[in-house]
C-alpha cells in the first residue's frame, strides 16, 4: 500500500493627516495595500482592515462599548474630538467565517418553513448535506494526521524509527504535509500574518512593555525556505522562512486599573522628550517613518462600488493620556484590539548529525495585537535594548559635561544645572526600574498565555481545524440553498448579497459570505443547476435528498435503533 504521504501532494475618518492600514482579506489580493481617504462614512466600500491615526493631543478615553458599526464608530469619534481624545481606530472587513453555530443555523432556518413537510426534508437534507461533506474530507484529514504522527514533536521520532525511508522520501512527507496544512488554514479562513500587518500590530503597547526577539539560532530556517521555493506566496513576512503566523478574527482587550507605574513611567517620558527637543539632542534618534505606498499599477479585480458596513475598534493607551491630578489619580481603562485566533508553526533547529523532524503547531486565542511576541517561538531574555544603552551613554555625558561646567558658574546658575542634573539622574532610574516591572510583568504575560492563552498544540490543533472546515462549508451550503429554495434562482452576486442579508436580518451577525465556494459545493451535490442565461436555481427538497441518498451515517443509526 502507499503511504499516504506519498501519494500525490494536494491540489486543489478621516481628517487631514490620516493614513490607513488595510490587512490582507478573503476573495481579495494578498498584498496588503495603504489607502488614505477623505472621509469615515458608513457607505464607504468594505475594507479588510484599516489602521488610522488622529495625532490630536488630549486625555485617554476611558473604555466603554467598542464600536461595532460604522454610525457607533461616528459616534465614537465625534465624541472623543469634543474630549480631545487622540484616536487609534481600526476599520475592519467582515470576516467570511459564518459566526452561528450549526444546531442554531439549522433549527432558526427550519422554524421558518412553514410547511411541516417541507421543514422534516429540510432537516434531514441538512444531515446529509454535512455527513456527505465529512465523506469527502476524510481522506485528506486521514492523510493529514497520519503525515504529523511522522513529525510529532513528541511521538514523531518513535514513528520515524519503524518506517524505512530516506531523507528525500521523508523531505517530500514534510512538504506534503505542510502542503495540507495550508490548505486547511485557507477553508478555516486563517491568513497568513504580513510584515505590514506586524508593523501595525507593533506600532502600540499594551501590557507587554519590553522588546521581544526571537533566537535565530534555536529555529529551523531549512524546512520553510525549500516550502516557499516550491510553492511561492505573494507578500510573505520577513521571518517566514523560520516559522509562519496565521491569524483569524478580530476581538477586543480590555484592562482596568490604576495604573501608577505606568503613568510615572509616561510623565518622565515625556519630560525626557522635552528636554531632547530643548537641547535639539531628538534629532541624533529622530527616524522619518515611510509607509509603503499603494501600487497604483496593480488591482485586486474586486469592484469598489460593492459598499458593505465596517467594523470599527480602537486602540486606547496610557501614553495618550492627558497629564491631570484626576487622570493620576483615578483608575484608568486601556483597549487593545485582539487576534481572536493565532496559529504558530516553526521546527526547531539541530545539528546535520542528528535532524529533529518534529513540526510544532501552537494554536492560541484572544492575542492583544501589540502584545503579539507572546506567540513567537525560542524567545530570547528580555534585555535593555541599544537604544536604553545609548541613552545611559549620553545622559552620562551631558551630565559629566553639566557637572565640569556647573564649576565656574555664578550660584544662581548653579540651580539650573542641578536641575538637569536631577532630570538625567531620574532618568535613568527611569529606564532601570521600568525594566525590572517590565520584566515581572513579562513574566506573568507569559505564563498566562501558557494557561489561558494556548488552545491546543500539535494533534488538537489539526483536529480542531478539520472540524473548522466541514462546519464552515456546510454553513455556506445550507444557507445558500435555503436561499434558493425561499427566493428562487438568483445570480452568484444576487445570492451572494442575499445570504448576507439573511445572517444579518435573522441572526444579528455580518459575515464577507463565500458564495463561490459554496456554489461550487451546491454544484457537487448535484442539487442545483444553471439556466440559459448563467442563473443558479435549486431542484425541490424531496428530490435534493433522493439525490444525495441514504448515507452510511443514516444506516448505521437505523440498524443501531433496530437493534435496540
């Protein structure tokens, strides 16, 4: 018999001065793409994810609801003007996951039938649609985890030892594999986390206040590179050929507290900047940012006329706040929008003599973007960064020179030069001690993203993504043809719109629909057609479930309820 493995690799808003952030999306380029625009509306076309800053001075604004809407997010950002609120906002895309649980989807669908027929063969058309869709996967997940019991960081050596391959063969198992994964990762609707889109989650601070780095030399940089060379990817992140990010959903963070460190911490900053600005010493660490620009020459091919709601969260921090005894005093709320799903994938490194073939898959949830390190793999001690080095430096130089010039001074200047003296002195304290809070808060960060942050790791994880997959694609059928059956036939865009309208009229939700994927699994099933002009329509319920046919799952419970 041959190994699956070997079998052949899958087929198959603004006002002036605002830029923004658009992150990658479903059915849409790759690239990530800047946009700036003249205007927040509510009829402004869907965009996957739109990163705009409002550079105003003025309080932090405490946390609240966070806007769900394009009118709340309005509302949000006419309010936090009247306060001088500096504002973070975030537009969002909505996301192609069908956000309802399946019994939820088939029972609200079902209520709506009214004839008690019609509802009896919608429901078992639903058990049919889902038990013939697992059929189709389950060879494809079946050689996707017999591929991982090969490369199991745990039990994958002792696999690896009763099989009698090659290096070239086993090469070729580790591509395959990865081959499957990616894509499960794409019908799960996770995206491939972009440099730009790092950039932005990096661009704030959160809890996490010390910069985190990787240690190259403890990861495999050999497995993804060959990956990636085989089969290419546009706009792959820096770090990809070491271990790749996959990320889906978008969630809020909220933390409350007082804060006093922290506030101390903003208030010496500030005072600091000021005097680099008085000295014009800024100017030696002064950097102009660039922002990529948008690629004119280029098109996504998807039409901008199609306006769709977007979702709008904010980014709400201490530094932003406005320097008042109250704000100092009170207990402060601070926002963070969140990955609500993080999947990390990444070999460790190890000698040519003695290759570890294990592949870690780590799934975690609820990922404050700008505390995103806590995902990274063989992180490196947290340290004082070049740059706190080079501040010590000069402090210690402008203090040394202060100090020799303070010497020949008349006494009235002499109080001047303490004070900067006691500013470069306190500064430095600063840096010391913030770093040793920062570290026991690192501490605590990671050891909560072990408990509570982490999902499932290796096994679970795929388990988990195979299941993401069926549910999603029988979610878009049932929808999709119950769509056809109540409305009749409609073109791919008419039903496309449709099935969003119904999530969002019956459940409350919005969702970026897939319909083409859908169609394509309607098309397959053999219970719709096209008539002459492209139009897709279904047959009648009876005659959907006579084609489908008596499935394997219905007979075994036949014969166990016989028996019983």
């Amino acid at each position: 018999m041959t190994p699956p493995s070997l079998r052949p690799s899958p087929s198959s808003l603004q006002c002036p001065g605002i830029s923004a952030f658009r992150l990658p999306a479903n059915r849409r380029h790759s690239s990530p793409r800047f946009h700036g625009s003249n205007r927040m509306t509510a009829s402004d076309p869907a965009r996957p994810l739109l990163y705009t800053l409002d550079r105003s001075p003025g309080p932090l604004m405490e946390g609240g609801t966070p806007a769900t809407a394009a009118a709340e997010a309005m509302e949000a950002t006419g309010k936090a003007k009247n306060d001088g609120v500096v504002k973070e906002v975030i537009r969002l895309e909505r996301e192609s996951v069908i956000p309802i649980i399946k019994p939820k989807l088939v029972m609200k669908l079902a209520y709506l039938i009214e004839r008690e027929n019609d509802r009896t063969e919608f429901m078992k058309l639903c058990k049919r649609v889902e038990y013939t869709i697992r059929a189709w996967y389950l060879l494809q997940f079946d050689d996707l985890m017999q591929l991982y019991a090969l490369f199991d960081p745990v039990n994958g050596e002792k696999s690896l030892e009763q099989q009698s391959m090659t290096s070239n063969e086993l090469k070729t198992l580790e591509l395959n594999f990865l081959t499957y994964l990616f894509q499960i990762m794409e019908k799960s609707n996770f995206k491939l986390l972009s440099d730009e889109e790092y950039e932005v989650a990096q661009s704030g601070q959160y809890l996490l206040n010390l910069p985190i780095k990787v240690d190259e030399s403890k990861v495999d940089s050999k497995l993804l590179t060959k990956y990636f060379r085989e089969h290419p990817h546009d706009n792959l992140p820096a770090f990809a050929n070491k271990y790749i990010i996959f990320r889906r959903g978008i969630g809020i963070d909220r933390t409350t507290d007082y804060f006093f460190m922290e506030k101390v911490d903003v208030i010496i900053s500030r005072a600091w900047r000021s005097l680099l600005r008085v000295t014009r010493i800024d100017r030696l660490f002064s950097k102009k940012q660039v922002l990529p620009r948008k690629d004119t020459k280029k098109t996504d091919g998807i039409n901008d006329d199609v306006e769709e709601p977007d979702l709008y969260v904010e980014r709400v921090r201490l530094e932003k706040m406005e320097l008042s005894v109250m704000n100092l005093l009170r207990k402060m709320t601070i926002q963070e929008p969140t990955f609500e799903r993080m999947i990390v994938v990444y070999r460790k490194a190890s000698p040519e003599s003695k290759p570890d073939r294990g592949i870690f898959v780590k799934h975690f949830k609820h990922i404050p973007m700008a505390d995103m390190e806590l995902v990274l793999p063989e992180k490196k001690n947290p340290s004082l960064t070049p740059m706190d080095w080079v501040t010590f430096l000069i402090s210690a130089v402008i203090g040394l020179v202060t100090l020799i010039g303070s010497l020949e001074m008349p006494k009235a200047d002499i109080w001047f030069v303490t004070a900067i003296l006691s500013g470069l002195v306190g500064y430095c304290a600063k840096i010391y001690f913030t770093f040793q809070a920062n570290m026991v808060q690192y501490q605590n960060l990671i050891t909560k993203s072990m408990y509570d942050k982490q999902l499932d790791s290796g096994r679970g994880t795929l388990l988990h993504l195979c299941d993401d997959v069926i549910q999603q694609e029988v979610k878009e059928v049932i929808i999709s043809y119950y769509i056809l059956m109540e409305q009749g036939k409609a073109t791919v865009q008419d039903l496309d719109s449709r099935c969003e309208q119904l999530i969002k009229e019956e459940f409350g939700m919005e969702c970026n629909f897939d319909v083409v994927d859908a169609v394509k699994k309607l098309e397959k099933l053999g219970i719709v057609s096209r008539d002459s002009i492209g139009r897709i329509l279904c047959v009648p319920l009876k005659r959907a479930n006579e084609i489908i046919g008596t499935t394997t799952e219905e007979m075994v419970m036949r014969a166990q309820q016989a028996s019983g």
